[in-house]
C-alpha cells in the first residue's frame, strides 16, 4: 500500500521536480517505509511505500524493459502471480519481487485494457514517454483514492490525498459552492466533485488519458450490474456460490509479509470474513473492535463472542467523548474535505488499535451494498405510504414535494445530513445566486445511468454501490486506515463476488423484512445462532448523546462565530437559530455544519489542527 503523487507536462516544460517529494512528504503516513521517484523532461512521479510484498526486491517506480514506461502504484495486485504466468507465455520475463512489476509490461502487451486483467484494489499512475500519454486509473469498486487536476497551461497533477495534491503551487483553491450543497445533503462530497473546484476525484473503475493538447478521456471499464437475471437459480445454489467465491476473496487477500489480522464488530459481516480467515490461517489471528460506554451503541461484547469462537486474539478499544474532539481535526486533515460521518471517529480508533499489532487487517465493508443490508432499503419499499412518526429520518417535506419519481422517493430516505427544508430555512441568497439550480436532487443524474427495466430496488442498490460506496464508506476506510500506516483489505468488494450476487435477484437478500438473508445462509455453517439472530447493528457512535452534552460547547461555539456567519453559505440569524435550538432530532445536520466549519477554520483560516 502506498502513496502516489506526480506530474506530467508531456515535455512542453520541465515538469515541477519538487512537487512529488512535497506531496510526499505530506501523506508519508501512507507509506513510511520507503520512497522513489522518477523524473525526465515529461513527467514527474514519486510513490512512498508500506512494505507488504517484495519486502526487499519491490520498489517503485516500476518500468517496462526498454524503461519507456514508468509506473506507480497504490493498492494491492492480487493476481499478480497469474499475470507473471500470463506475461511470461508472451515471451515478458517479470523481474521485482512485487505485484506493481507486472504493470508496465502488462500495458506494453494490451494497452490501456490492462486494467481489465486486474484483480485488486488500485490507483495507477502510468506514463507512457514513447506516446507522452499519461494514463490515470481505479480499481472497480474505488478502494484507493486519486485526485488529479488539469492546470490552464496543460500540466496534470494527481496524488493519493487531497491535502498532498495542494502542495502544487498551481492549484486554485477556490472552493465549489454545488459541492458544499451536495455535502450538506450527503455529508460527504460525491465524486468526480470535490470542495474545490479545479480539482477533481477519479471515480471507480475508471482509465483517464491525458494528453498533450488533447482533451481528457474517461473510459468506464466495468459497473455494478444489479441485473436480478438469474432468476432460475435455486438458493442452495446460489448459497454454494457465494460461500466459494467469499472463501476465495478471503484466501487472496490474506498474501503478506508482515503481520495480518482483521476487524471485528460482531455483526455477521465482520463476522463471516474472521471465520473464514482463521480457519485458513490455522494460527490465531489478532483481532479489533471499539466498545462504548454508551451500552445501545456497544456491540464489544458481540465481538468477544465471536473470537472466542474462532480462536483469535481479541483487542478492544472503548471511546468516550473525548475521543470524538480529539478525532475531529485528523478525520478532516486526512479526508482533506468536510466529511461528516461519525462513524469514522470509530474507525479512527479501531485503525489505531490495530497498528500496534498489525500492518494489514481484512474488513467485513461492502457486504450491505451488494447483499441488502441497510435498513433504508425496507424504509424506501414502503414508501410513500409510510408514518413519519416511524420513520423520523425519512424526509417528508421533500417527498411530497417531487413527482414521485424514484430518485426523488430515495432522496427523502438517503439525505440524513441537512435536509431540504433546513437548507430553505438557513442558505443565504447570495449561497442560492451561486448554485445553477436550486432545490436540485442529485440522484437524479445518478439514477439516470441505471437499467429503467430493473427492479426499483435494484436500481437502488446499484445508486449506493457507485456512490455511498466509494464517496462515503470506502473513504472513510481507507483514510483512516491509512492514516496509521494499516492496508485495509474487503473480501466482500471482489469483483466476481459482486457479478455473482448483483445478477441474483432482491428478492433473495431481504426476504419478509430480513435483510441479507442470503448471506445468513451462508454464515449458518461458519458461525453460531447467537450471530445471525441479533439485530443488524450499524457502525455508529453515540453522537445524539455526545451533541446533548460534551460537544454542544464545541459545535456551538464554531457555528455562532463571526467566521462562520460571514461565510456566505447561512443567512446569520437563521444560522443563529437554529444552532441556539440545539434539537436532538437535527443532531446529524448540527455535526454537518460543524464539520464544514471546522473544515473552513483547518483548510481556508489555516488553524492549527489538534493533535488526536
């Protein structure tokens, strides 16, 4: 796992030499153990490394034979073996003990379809001097994270982290008011948007080409089927299946030179993968899980369940409040954007924990987006004959305000930060005159590239893969993975896993109100009852609590601050109001704004961050 960064001119001007050593140096927490760089009159490039495979024979940048292509990867190659195999029947002797070696003579032999022979989570850097292309690509389900911008002179800069690619002198910060309107929706910024607007996020499985004087190509190479077309399928069947393709997922991530172990929340997804994993170690393993004082919250005691069960060596991390302060300035440092999803103050502990034991830990991620795990999902099927009084998330107002159509319905159920009829209450005109249109649903676009023929809930399910996903889950993950230096690796996100389960129909994953009842199946012969009878528990933090007590000083004393009333975005006396009224029912929209403020105080006042 590593950190890239560079910078390709195609050989109008010498590139900028410093710019990858201080990017860098800016994200060497990705990558502690080593650093490599390559620079020419084209192009410069520099990756810093945590060593997982090739201890001592996998340095990057990598190069094809004649050193015409140079290469630079984030990620982990999990076929890379076969491709040596494949490589070497095509004449290609692979030399480097890593799985980054065989991506440059992979180029050399199928061009830019290299990237379809992955199997893996990835961010590539390639550029190719004999054609002066360089070429930007992601793994399928957008694991590993790569900004990249486009400069008025034709330079192209990219890097792992938003906050490395700032480095570049080049760079205009101006911030994007259409991305802080999706952020105050979503609580997170969705791709290819970021909070500035210049700079850019490369979606899942995605090859962007530059060139010079030639505009930017984008070309998806795979998608989130969700076709439901194996309808003929028995479930013994489709229960065999899924049990063989998540036991290969397992086995191919378990690869390392250094110490490995696994997340455990004690849900069934954390669960499945820590069964499958210790049975095929043989060994025990060490395991991670975060407790609350909060005993709603708590699901520690699940988790010790579950490693006595399978034998591994449990550790545990109990957060308080104090946690969450001292969390909030290194989430926002490491995301480099307002994110406000609690859950990663969770996260950011669990990883801390983990590297005092480990380097690499398998996750239980990616299971509700393909299997039909969150509870929304039975909330968007009874709509809209639907209480709001059951429903308090659900957002009302804005549902009967739309025409009914399937991206505004899901709208009202997956907007849970600042809901339309706050934003109506706080946004100041000057904010709306900078918004193209406003009120604007911008699921719409999204829904828009989904099969109309599919089941509605398929179409659903699909949204959040190849949004909520990589934008919301999958960051939080890998940002906080990485920011203690652990590689994070999801059995559930391969990628012939996901083609098997999204052609299923789901009707076989929330059968009579129970979400992923197809993977329970599964679990029966790996886990005990106790586990897949419990009630799905989210990764959540106390935050309603946190908010009543211990942080209300914090957020309050952020959003009634002169810097955030002279913003723009609030009209300051409704911005008053509402953060003086300090209802628990606007808990999420409260740490929204908080975090956006706070982010403004981080990364446009140039405040100290605390240290965690």
């Amino acid at each position: 796992m590593c950190g890239i960064a560079g910078t390709a001119t195609f050989g109008l001007a010498p590139p900028l030499a410093g710019f990858p050593s201080a990017a860098l140096e800016v994200m060497a927490h990705r990558g502690p153990d080593e650093e490599g760089h390559h620079r020419d009159d084209q192009a410069a490039l520099g990756m810093c490394r945590l060593k997982v495979i090739g201890l001592g024979d996998g340095s990057q940048p990598v190069y094809s034979e004649d050193r015409t292509v140079v290469c630079v990867l984030n990620g982990e190659i999990y076929n890379h073996r076969a491709l040596r195999d494949l490589l070497a029947r095509r004449g290609r002797q692979v030399r480097g003990g890593s799985d980054a070696h065989v991506l440059p003579l992979l180029y050399d032999e199928l061009g830019e379809d290299f990237v379809d022979e992955l199997h893996g989570m990835f961010a590539i850097a390639l550029y190719d001097t004999r054609a002066r292309r360089l070429l930007l690509a992601t793994d399928r389900a957008g694991k590993k994270p790569l900004f990249h911008t486009r400069l008025a002179d034709g330079t192209v800069a990219f890097a792992s982290e938003l906050a490395a690619l700032l480095e570049h002198p080049g760079i205009d910060r101006t911030v994007d008011p259409v991305a802080v309107d999706q952020y105050l929706s979503y609580r997170v910024v969705p791709a290819p948007r970021t909070i500035y607007r210049q700079v850019h996020k490369a979606q899942p499985a995605t090859v962007l080409t530059f060139e010079a004087g030639q505009p930017e190509k984008i070309r998806r190479y795979w998608e989130f089927g969700f076709t439901a077309d194996l309808v003929d399928l028995s479930g013994t069947e489709a229960v065999d299946r899924v049990d063989r393709l998540l036991q290969e997922a397992v086995a191919d991530r378990m690869e390392s030179e250094v110490p490995l172990g696994a997340m455990l929340s004690g849900g069934l997804d954390s669960s499945l993968v820590v069964a499958m994993a210790s049975r095929r170690l043989g060994r025990r393993m060490h395991t991670f899980s975060v407790g609350f004082e909060h005993a709603a919250f708590d699901e520690s005691p699940y988790a010790r369940r579950v490693a006595e069960h399978c034998g591994t060596e449990h550790h545990t991390y109990r957060i308080g409040a104090r946690d969450a302060v001292q969390a909030v300035d290194h989430i926002l440092s490491h995301v480099g954007e307002p994110y406000a999803f609690p859950s990663a103050i969770a996260a950011h502990c669990m990883y801390r924990l983990a590297r005092e034991h480990v380097t690499v830990v398998l996750t239980g991620d990616g299971s509700d987006e393909i299997f039909c795990g969150y509870n929304r999902y039975k909330t968007f099927q009874r709509l809209p004959a639907i209480d709001p009084a059951t429903a308090p998330h659900v957002d009302v107002e804005a549902l009967a305000a739309g025409d009914g159509g399937i991206a505004d319905r899901y709208q009202a159920v997956l907007v849970d930060g600042v809901r339309g009829s706050v934003k109506d209450r706080l946004y100041s005109g000057e904010f709306t005159a900078m918004l193209p249109e406003y009120p604007y649903n911008h699921l719409r676009e999204r829904f828009a590239r989904t099969d109309a023929s599919a089941p509605e809930l398929s179409r659903v399910m699909q949204v959040d893969c190849e949004f909520w996903l990589p934008d919301a889950q999958l960051v939080k993950i890998d940002r906080m993975a990485m920011a203690h230096s652990v590689e994070p690796r999801s059995p559930f996100l391969d990628h012939r896993l996901i083609e098997f389960v999204t052609r299923l129909p789901p009707s076989l994953n929330l059968v009579g109100g129970t979400e992923k009842a197809l993977l329970k199946q599964v679990a029966a012969c790996w886990l005990p009852q106790s586990v897949l009878s419990r009630r799905k528990q989210e990764l959540a933090v106390p935050l309603e609590g946190w908010l009543g007590a211990e942080l209300r000083g914090t957020i309050q004393s952020a959003l009634l601050s002169d810097s955030c009333l002279e913003r723009g975005y609030f009209a300051p006396d409704a911005l008053r109001a509402f953060v003086t009224a300090f209802r628990p029912e606007n808990s999420y929209a409260l740490w929204t704004l908080y975090m956006l403020e706070r982010w403004h105080q981080l990364h446009v006042d140039g405040q100290n961050p605390e240290a965690p």
